[in-house]
C-alpha cells in the first residue's frame, strides 16, 4: 500500500503548503514527508493511510496560528483539497 499512502501524502501535502502557506518541515524527512516502517497503524493497513503534523507547537508562529480558528478552518479546506485531488 505503499506507493498509494505516497501518492495519498503527496496530494494532502501540497494542498496543506498551498492552502496555509506553512512550508515543508525540514527537520525530519525530505520535502515534508518521513516514511515509517515500525508503526503497525499505517504498514499494517490495506488502504492508503497517512499521518499529518499541521505545525510545530514549539514555534511561537506555528502555535499562534493553531490558535486562530479562521486559520484552523484554512487547514481543514486544505487538507479536503488534498483528498480530493487524490480521489479526482
């Protein structure tokens, strides 16, 4: 199920920067994305699956705008746009 999380995370991914205009973390990972190999919740599934971090509370930007709900509400559109582009 691999190549179809990927896809899944891509789409989800890039509609999230586009939509919030967060950019790709650089901390873990490469363009935003880390894949894991020991959590049963996402090798184990039989559909694609992926796990979103929405910003990094230990940035006094990131959290300030977790605190917005117009911003919340940005997020929660971006991250429909992502799956909708996947399924489209």
């Amino acid at each position: 199920m691999a190549p179809a999380s990927r896809e899944l995370g891509t789409a989800i991914r890039d509609a999230y920067t586009e939509g919030t205009g967060i950019p790709y973390s650089n901390y873990l990972g490469e363009k935003g994305m880390d894949f894991r190999d020991d959590l049963g919740g996402l090798n184990m599934s039989t559909v694609p699956k992926v796990f979103i971090e929405c910003g990094n509370m230990r940035n006094q930007g990131d959290a300030a705008k977790m605190k917005d709900s117009r911003f919340r509400e940005r997020i929660a559109v971006s991250i429909a746009q992502g799956f909708e582009k996947y399924f489209a």
